[in-house]
C-alpha cells in the first residue's frame, strides 16, 4: 500500500496552487476538464498539497 | 539541446519510453513555458530521489519551469541534495568539484560565447547554500567582481542537507542541527547584501512558498545576464529531514521565514530597470 492524494472534482476549481507546490514534476496535472488529476505512482505522499488547497479538495489517501 | 537534437529518427520512435515521446510532443523546448502553465506542458525533470516535501527539489523544479531558452541553457551545479534532480532533468547540465561552480560557469559562458557568437547560451547556476556560502564563496564573489554574465541561483536549506545536517554559513544563529549539536554561534552570512555590493546588477530573495515570485526572478535574471551582468537568486527551500518538521509543512515554514529572514528583496541598477521596462 502506498500513500497518495485523491481528488475530490466537484470541489476542485482548478487554481493549480497544488500543482505549483508538489515538489515532483509532471504529479499533478491539470485536466481537459480544468480539474486536477494525480499520477498515485509517482506521489511521495508529502501532503504539501492538501495544506495549500483553499477548497479542502485534497484528501490524504492509499492505493 | 533543441527539438531537433532530441526528435528522435523514425526507427527509434516507438520503442523510446513515453517521458522521451512527451518531452519531444509536449516539453519546453522552442516554446515558450513559465510557472503559470505548469501542470500543462512536459516538465524537463524525471522521478528524483529527493525527500517526500524537500523545499530544493520544489525551487529547482520553479526554476527549471522558468529558463527563457532550456534549449540553450546549461545548468551548473556542485555537491548538494541538488544534484538529485538536476541529474534527472533534460536541459545540459554539468557538476563541479565542490565550490568551483562559478569558475566553471565563467568558463563556460566564455567559451559558448566565442564559439555562438551570434546566440545566447545562458550559464546558471543552482547550488546549495553551502555550495555558496561556504566553500565556493571566493570563486562566487570572483566572478561576480570579474562582471561574468551568468545568473548564480541559491538553494537556500540553512543546512548542508545531503552530509545529514552540518551548519551552513546560512544558517540561523542558535540553529540546532544533526552535527551542531549546541547551536550554531554566528549569524547567517548576508551573501545577498555581498551580492549587491560585489558587482551584481540584480538580485531578489524570495521563498517556494511564493513559486509565481520565484518564477519571474529567476526569469529576469537570466534575461539580464545576457545583456548586462552577474545576476543573483537566493530561494528559501526549507528540508524537513534536517530541520525535522513534517514533510506537509515545507511551505508553512517558507511563509513564516518571509515575516523574518526570508522577507522579500530585490536590488537592480538603473540600467536593469530600464532594461525590465522593455521586456
Ligand atoms: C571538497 C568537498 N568537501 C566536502 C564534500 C562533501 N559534501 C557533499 S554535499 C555537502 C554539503 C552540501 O550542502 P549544501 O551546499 O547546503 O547543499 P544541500 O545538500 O543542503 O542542498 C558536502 C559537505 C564534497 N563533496 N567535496
Ligand atoms: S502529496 Fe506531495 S508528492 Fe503527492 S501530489 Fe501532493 S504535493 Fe505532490
Ligand atoms: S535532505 Fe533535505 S534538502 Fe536533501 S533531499 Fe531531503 S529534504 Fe531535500
Ligand atoms: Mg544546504
């Protein structure tokens, strides 16, 4: 099991202060659907962007 | 590098790995990207073995989103977490003996400027704080006294991270680390005052806790080294291994220190501030 983050999308605005924090490249992207969608494989699971998201759209989580 | 240089010839195509086929199909090259559209384009850097919330991995990936030409940019970096992801990242990127990265960069840009006479190759370069404060901190004044046109870009962690916390001449007085067990003894090194004062024609202090900040500095300054001279970067990425705080609050902390050692600065001579007003 690994940590990661999860999406909620009706709360995401897609502001992309999340992206703009995550300290790995190309973990979060923004969709077509201006949301913002997490490679799990990749997420080291630091959680810096549930602290900045001002919507609480990011949730701790597990795969 | 160039689009060019890194499309591949029909046979490879379909057996290259998908980051090689993004980077070509959606990366920065010959097309123009800044923090702003991170999340939408290709980043230059790979999977990196940083730790899970490391403040430098976020400056150098700010940083690299923001290089005005990354296909003709060569990045110059020395012992440190940095090399981490510098070494996993497509833009040319050389390592030095510790403390010689300055040298190396005057080197360099000198050579790339006889050689392309007619284009610029920026030479930046992205080291620790240690890397600058301490052991390469003759050869970085040097350079900055000689007027080379190359952007020099701190990773500030207030420690030397990848040795497991030895103090740095820019950590915080009274800072108790890993191997400085009773607190460090003097203040933190005012390099970026030294910066101003030794010939850098622009400088700005920012933090990762403000990246669309970090990335327009970064930007300005390698722009003005082109056409004007030495340029400076000092960037706040806080290390929750060595400072021992939870990974999730690496950009708390960044925020904290801009109410104090961290607030935000910028110097330019008259001459930049003309320049900036026609870019
Ligand atoms: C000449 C020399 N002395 C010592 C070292 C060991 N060394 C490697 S990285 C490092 C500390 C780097 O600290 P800093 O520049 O702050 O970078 P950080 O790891 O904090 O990002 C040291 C002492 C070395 N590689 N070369
Ligand atoms: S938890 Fe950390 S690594 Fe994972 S997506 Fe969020 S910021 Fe990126
Ligand atoms: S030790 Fe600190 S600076 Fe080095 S990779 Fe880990 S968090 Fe980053
Ligand atoms: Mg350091």
């Amino acid at each position: 099991m690994y940590v990661t983050v999860k999406v909620d999308k009706d709360k995401c605005t897609g502001c992309k202060l999340c992206i703009l924090t995550c300290p790995e490249a190309n973990v979060i992207t923004l969709n077509e659907d201006k949301k913002v969608c997490i490679n799990s494989n990749r997420c080291k699971g630091c959680f810096l962007c549930v602290s900045v998201c001002p919507k609480k759209a990011l949730k701790e989580g597990s795969v | 590098m160039s689009v060019r240089n890194i499309t591949p010839v029909k046979e490879f195509e379909d057996i290259l790995p998908k980051e090689y086929k993004d980077l070509v199909n959606k990366g920065p090259f010959n097309n123009k990207k800044s923090v702003d559209d991170l999340g939408t384009f290709k980043e230059i850097i790979e999977e990196h073995p940083h730790c899970a919330g490391c403040g430098v991995s976020l400056g150098i990936r700010l940083a690299l989103a923001s290089l005005p030409s990354p296909e003709d940019s060569l990045v110059v970096g020395t012992p440190g977490c940095s090399f981490f992801a510098l070494s996993q990242s497509a833009v040319n990127y050389s390592n030095t003996a510790f403390g010689n990265q300055n040298a190396v960069a005057t080197g360099l840009k000198r050579m790339l400027q006889i050689r392309y006479p007619d284009k610029h190759k920026d030479v930046i370069v992205m080291v620790g704080d240690g890397g600058i404060a301490d052991i390469g901190l003759d050869l970085t004044l040097h350079s900055w006294f000689r007027k080379e046109k190359i952007t020099t870009i701190m990773l500030d962690n207030e420690v030397y991270g990848n040795t497991g916390g030895q103090e740095s001449g820019m950590s915080m007085k009274g800072r108790v680390l890993n191997m400085a067990p009773t607190g460090k003894k003097f203040d933190k090194i005012p390099v970026f005052d030294m910066a101003e004062v030794s010939g850098c024609v622009y400088g700005a202090r920012v933090t990762v806790a403000n990246p669309k900040k970090v990335g327009q500095v970064v930007r300005n300054a390698i722009l003005i080294a082109r056409e004007i001279g030495p340029t400076y970067v000092q960037i706040f990425t806080p290390c929750p291994t060595n400072m021992k705080f939870p990974p999730d609050q690496t950009i708390k902390i960044a925020k904290e220190a801009q109410k104090d050692q961290y607030s935000y600065k910028e110097f330019m001579t008259d001459e930049v501030a003309e320049y900036l007003k026609n870019i």
